[in-house]
C-alpha cells in the first residue's frame, strides 16, 4: 500500500503512542477499560493504520501546515486544489487495493475529511461520484473515463440538481434531444431555473461533467431523465467550450475550497456515445431501447447511484461527531468553575454538562459501528450485483438498503448538526473562537442536511417502504435481507406487549429498549396506515393523503425505525461481551444512554399509545438516563480518547490531548497576525478620539 511520507514505522509509533502527561490524567487513570484495546473493537485495525499513514504523511507535509484566521474565497479554492494534487501524488489508495477492500475508500475519505472536508469532498467527487456514476450507468465504451479519472487526464463533476428543482428530479428541465441527421444529442437549457447548479468543482476546475437531462428522440417524444458523461471545458486552456456557460455560485456558509458553479447548454451538440447507455440507448435509427418494461424502474436504476452518496453523508457526520465531542468532553474535563469547599470544579463533573454531552458520546459510539456496518453491507451489495448474485434476493436487499440509508442520512445529519451545537455551547465562550475548531466544522457539516436528498422528504421513502410491508404483512414471506425488519413476524404479540421495566435491573436488560422499539415501531406502521386511509375515505388522492399523513405518523415511523436500526447493530456488538467485563460494561452503557436518550424523545408516543402507563415508567426512563451519565463519568475522557483522531488532524486549542487547554489558547491568541500592534486605521480612531477632548 502507497504510503506517501510516511512510513510503516511511523505508524507504528503513531498507534501505540501513549497519551501526554497533563490535566486529563485525573480522569484517564480511573478509566474501567484499556483505551487502546477499546479503539481496536471500534476501528479494524487495518482501516486505523490506514487513517494513521495518512494523518502521519499529512502532517509531515508542509503543504498542508495549519494557518492562522481566515484565507479568501480564492486562496481557500486554490490551496486546496494544490493539496488535492498532492494527495493524488501519494496515490494512498490504488486502483487494486480498492477493488480488494473497498472499505478502503471510506476510510480514505473520513481521514482526509477530517483534516479538511473541502478537500475530501473535492476528491470524493471527482474519483467517487464521476467513476460510480460511469460504472453503474455506462457500458464498457466508457470505461476510458474511469482510467483517465485515475490518470489525472480529466477533472469531473456531478450535475443533477437544477435552480428549481432537486429533490423532485423527475420535473427537471434540461433536454437532451437526439438529432437523427448529425447523429448527435443537443444539450439545452430552456432558461435559468432550468440551470444545473450546486456543481461543486464546476465552477473552475472540471473539464466533464455527469449530466442528468430528459432525453427525447426525433419524433420528440420524451422518454424521462438519462444520464450523459459531457466535456465542458478544454483541459488545455481550462475555457469552457462553445454552447457551454459556465459560472461561479459565490461564497457559501462552509466548504470554502469546493467551487460550486452553475451550468447552461445552449444547443450544445454532443457525442452519442455521451449516453450512458446501461438502462436505455437510442440506435442507429434513432429509436429509443430499453431492457426495463417499467419505466418507473428504469428510473429508479438511473438514480440507483445516489444511495452510494447518503451512504457516504452518515460516514462524513459520524466522522463530525467524532471530532467535536472529544473536543468538549477534554475541554469540560479541564475548565474549572465553582464548586464547594473553596476548590473549583471540573464542569464535566455537573449533572447538566454530563446530560448535554454524555448522549452525543453515546451516539457516536453507535453511529460509527452502524455506519461502518452499513457501508460494508452497500459494498457487497453494489459487489454482487457485477458479479451476477441472486435477482431475487438483490432485489430485496436493494430495497432495505434504499431504505435504510434515506433515514440513516437524515437521523446522521441532525445528531450531528445538534452534537456539534451542544458541544460548541458546551466550551462557553471559548468555544467560539476559530482556534476551538468546533466553527468551521459546524459550517462544513451544515451541507449534509440538504445535499443527496432533503432529510424529510428522504423520510417518505423510508416510510412509504414500511407501510408497504406492513399493509401486505405475511409472516412468512418478510423480505429483510440485513435482519432489521424480523421481529414483524411476532408484529401481533408485540403490538399488545406493556412496558414492564419497574427498576434499574429491569431498565438495564439487554432487551428492554429494542422491545419498546419493536412496539413503537409497530404501533406508528398501523397509526400512519389508519391515517392513510382516513385522508383517502375523505376524499383526498393518494398524493395529498401521503403528504398528510406525514407529521406526526410517517416522519416519526421513519425516525423509531433508524433508531431501532442502530441500536439492533450496536446490540450485536455488546452481546459479544459480558456486562461484567471491563469493555463489555462500558459498551452496553453507551448502548442504554443512546437508547434511553432517543426512547425518551418519543415519550407522548409511548403514552398515546397505551404502551406505557402511570408516571413511574417515564421517571424511571429520564432518571435512568441521569444514572447512565454519572455512571460514564470517569470513563468519559477515555471515551473520547478512543474517537479523537491525533492532535494535528484535530486542530482544536480546546481538545488536544495534552489538556493544556490555557497554554494552547494563549499560543493560538499571540499568533494572531498584528496580534499586539495597532490597527492600520489607528489613526482614524485617534482622530475621532481627539477631536472630542
């Protein structure tokens, strides 16, 4: 494996290094667990060496030296396209390896992006979303694309989304129509609403673009949206080609170095052999063929790849949530305030910073087994479709993974949306100075609410896979290849179960928080389908039914089930370990406080529902969860310690490892450029000032 400029040896040392003598001592020494061992049942080890090589080769590169304050928009873009060469130059993932561990490739992506998204994502989005999009929609004649991706002979980008329309790609308004004389396929925009935009790296530096436009033959009929591989720009001038108008978006709230950018054809003529022809072609005689009878399924092909992208977003907000909490727990282990007996006290040691931060230690802890879990599912699942598995089953698996993976990104995005906020309210006001390191990841994460499919109409699809199953219901015929959807077998029983935990033993076994799941969840499936059904006997058509049956009843289905979806994975992981022993222990609180946490947020449900009754069962939850807190105290630093990556990867005045929070800050505040001098309108200030006395 490539190793850039680092060597084996250094990864090694990197590993196996022992934390920093300071302030976090008085916690990591009452830590129940080894640390170190702990990371090893997180983590595979080769992925962890992986990420190691990486963070190690990067910061031995001055290229990518850490700076003080903010760049410009242009030097941001500009430095990050230099790092991105330089990461090509290192090659730290080949072709071979990838085919070999495909694993490989998420690991890559979270290392980089944790060093800096606008950098993994401009990489992500030339070799992940231009080749996936080449290999799962065209045929063998465009495979040079793939090769010359990897050759740095061409830069790509993704182009779907239209001024007005995302979402709902099935309006979008860019054509493509085949002209029988030249042979050709004219691009055009009708307008500006009809613009592709959010293109990142259009704006300046992609030479072909993934194009997604209504296709329509000579006799204009329209046969739905295709995709088509289209040069933009000529690689030796870097000038867009005629019939092609390109511009720049401006500046966004995060994400600097990407250069989003809009696009237009005008009549721009193009190769037929642009069509990624897998699911549909147009022949000589300028006929349209397809081996898909169901146009719908067709469709559903086409846009088959952007699962491949939400699968990627949970990664990137486990990998956000993995940054900052480490970040806020050390912080909260070392700033004193208050306390009895004229000796200040650490924060982490009150109840409320314990209960603002303890879940989202907790949550990380399932969103990253669950996310590593789910993308290796994907992967063999994309694996075996090339490689002929069983239809039958594919065709099931498919579906549970579209459906799990339109709920998984928004759950994802939100945990880390909140975690990154509480955690940034957490630090006080320190917390909000750019050397925190907490700013510019809350602005990078921002984007992962909204691209790849807003998160509540990515819901629906989750939902409506649900209530589908669930209104043709045979207990023999469940089709849940990875497990999650089973329990339905006993769905009658379940819906009738009470809950019956009366203490902390009862709370604190294994199976009480999935069983409240598979109630609840059973409990929405029929809720949401009488709520359907209500909309439609009123005389309302199945659209503005389903839409309406969306708050309260399908939305919240959505979110029960990815939770329960998270807490079965992470279950699996626990029961390989006894409560008794050290790892064990710790695994199955962290597995209580995220499920007691996410329980108790559907708390009315619970009640509405008849499954919980009298107020004992809501106060044993909430004071379950404050016992779960306390109980993770001593063990909350090394929590930390296992997600955090190294100090330079983690850049935080704040979080780093040695827990010199005031030594780091007073550094990052005297390197302030003219820090200690005067402004250059001093002089403006004196004169206004004078002019008074």
């Amino acid at each position: 494996m490539s190793s850039g400029l680092c060597s084996e040896e250094d990864v090694d040392l990197e590993i196996n290094r022992d934390l920093p003598k300071g302030p976090l001592d008085l916690y990591r020494k009452q830590a129940s667990f080894d640390w170190k061992q702990l990371r090893l049942i997180i983590e595979d080890e080769k992925l962890l060496r992986f990420k190691y090589r990486i963070w190690k080769g990067l910061e031995q590169d001055p290229l990518f030296s850490h700076s003080p304050g903010k760049r410009t928009m242009e030097d941001d873009r500009r430095i990050t396209m230099e790092r991105l060469f330089r990461v090509i130059e290192h090659n730290y993932l080949s072709a071979a390896e990838l085919i070999q561990d495909p694993r490989l490739n998420n690991a890559l992506m979270v290392a980089l992006g944790q060093y800096d998204w606008s950098l993994s994502i401009k990489r992500s989005l030339l070799y992940d979303f231009f080749n996936q999009a080449i290999r799962g929609l065209g045929t063998a004649h465009h495979y040079d694309y793939i090769e010359a991706v990897f050759n740095t002979n061409l830069f790509g980008c993704f182009a779907l989304t239209e001024i007005s329309h995302g979402t709902n790609t099935r309006a979008m308004r860019t054509t493509a129509s085949f002209d029988t004389k030249c042979q050709k396929i004219i691009l055009h925009t009708p307008d500006f609403e009809a613009a592709k935009c959010w293109v990142g790296n259009l704006a300046k530096t992609a030479t072909h673009a993934i194009v997604f436009a209504q296709l329509y033959t000579s006799d204009e009929q329209c046969y739905g949206l295709h995709c088509f591989v289209v040069p933009i720009r000529d690689p030796k001038t870097m000038l867009t080609y005629p019939g092609v108008t390109i511009g720049d978006m401006g500046a966004k709230l995060g994400l600097h170095g990407i250069d989003n950018g809009y696009m237009m054809f005008y009549n721009y003529a193009i190769s037929k052999s642009c069509l990624l022809n897998k699911t549909g072609d147009i022949n000589e005689n300028g006929e349209y063929v397809t081996r898909f009878k169901d146009p719908n399924k067709r469709f559903g092909a086409s846009l088959g790849n952007l699962s491949a992208g939400r699968v990627g977003i949970i990664c990137i907000c486990v990998a956000n949530l993995c940054k900052v909490v480490p970040i806020a727990i050390r912080y909260s282990a070392v700033r004193r305030q208050f306390g009895g007996k004229g000796e200040e006290l650490p924060v982490i040691e009150y109840q409320m910073q314990q209960w603002r931060l303890f879940p989202y230690l907790a949550a990380a802890y399932v969103l990253k087994y669950f996310g590593d879990c789910f993308y290796s599912d994907y992967a063999q699942f994309v694996i075996s479709q090339h490689s002929g598995g069983d239809r039958i089953y594919l065709s099931a698996l498919g579906a549970e993974i579209h459906a799990i993976s339109s709920s998984a990104k928004p759950m994802a995005a939100w945990l880390a949306r909140d975690g990154i906020q509480e955690c940034r309210e957490a630090c006080g006001g320190h917390g909000y100075l750019l050397a925190a390191g907490i700013g510019d990841l809350r602005d990078d994460n921002d984007a992962n609410s909204t691209y790849e499919g807003d998160n509540n109409v990515l819901l629906q699809q989750t939902s409506n896979w649900l209530t589908t199953i669930w209104s043709n219901l045979n207990p023999d015929e469940i089709q849940s290849p990875l497990g999650f959807l089973t329990f339905l077998v006993d769905a009658k029983s379940i819906s009738k179960s009470k809950f019956q935990a009366k203490n902390f033993e009862d709370l604190f076994q294994s199976n009480t928080v999935l069983d409240s799941y598979k109630w609840l969840i059973c409990w929405l499936l029929q809720s949401t389908s009488d709520k359907f059904h209500s909309e439609i006997e009123s005389g309302k058509d199945i659209f503005r039914a389903r839409n309406d049956s969306q708050v309260y009843q399908a939305r919240t289905l959505s979110l029960a089930f990815i939770e329960y979806c998270l807490l079965y994975k992470f279950t699996k992981l626990c029961s390989q370990y006894t409560s008794s022993s050290s790892i064990g222990s710790v695994l199955w609180k962290l597995m209580f406080l995220y499920g007691l946490w996410s329980l108790e947020k559907h708390m009315g449900t619970l009640y509405q529902g008849g499954y919980i009754i009298g107020n004992s069962g809501a106060r044993l939850i909430r004071e379950g969860i404050l016992d779960l807190c306390h109980s993770l105290l001593k063990d909350a630093v090394g929590l930390a310690d296992v997600l955090a990556p190294p100090d330079f990867i983690l850049n935080s005045v704040l979080g780093m490892s040695d827990g010199m929070v005031y030594k780091h800050l007073q550094r990052a505040m005297d390197e302030t450029p003219a820090g200690h001098e005067r402004p250059s309108w001093w002089t403006q200030a004196a004169q206004k000032l004078c002019s008074k006395l």
